[in-house]
C-alpha cells in the first residue's frame, strides 16, 4: 500500500466528515489513512486490524503470526474505524452497539484510540 500524505489523508478525512455519503475514493483514502497511522504509532504483527474493503495492518509488537487467522484480530466497518480513530465515538460504544469485532487477548486496541490525525 502506497505511502499517503498527511494533506491526502487530512482532506480526505474532511471530505468524509462533511458528506453525508462520501466518494468512495474519499473514504477508502481516509481509512488507509487512519490504518497507516495507526502502524506507525503502534509497529508490530500482534494484532490484525482491518476494515474491509479498504485495508488491514498488523499492529503492535510480540509474537508475529505468519499463516491461517490470525490469533488476534479486531475487525469493523469504515465509518466506525474513522470515528473510533478520530476520537468521535468512544470504543465502549461502538462495542456496546455491535460495530467492533475482537478476537483474542490482546485484540482490544483501545488503548491506542483516537490517533487525532
């Protein structure tokens, strides 16, 4: 996955956050965004995070997983990664509402929410 910039991914971010149904482009952009710099602040292969379609890294350091599923995975929808990521809904309630799945011990990457692009 190519590199995004910051003004790239700051204007998509605006971009998504001012349509009430955002280009595609618009958001794909924002969510590889928020993924990249989430693999910058937290490097690693212990976690799988991913919101489909648009993109997955590994995140935070300790056991790499190298084949099948990985042990550790959190998985949701691009709308909510932008808001959990942004700081615009709190973890506890995406979770209470449906919209995160976390799979394994150290899947609950909460502690590393909002990333305030």
């Amino acid at each position: 996955m190519p590199r995004i910039s910051t003004d790239d991914g700051r204007a998509a971010l605006a971009a998504v956050r001012a349509a009430e149904k955002p280009a595609r482009a618009s958001l794909a952009t924002a969510v590889r965004y928020l993924l990249q710099l989430l693999a910058e602040k937290a490097p690693g292969h212990t976690v799988e995070v991913r919101v489909p379609p648009f993109g997955a890294v590994q995140v935070i350091e300790g056991p790499r997983h190298t084949r099948g599923t990985p042990p550790n995975v959190f998985e949701t929808d691009p709308r909510t990664w932008i808001a959990l990521a942004t700081g615009a809904e709190t973890w506890a309630d995406a979770d209470a509402a449906g919209r995160i799945s976390a799979s394994g011990t150290r899947s609950d990457i909460s502690d590393l929410l909002p990333l305030r692009p």
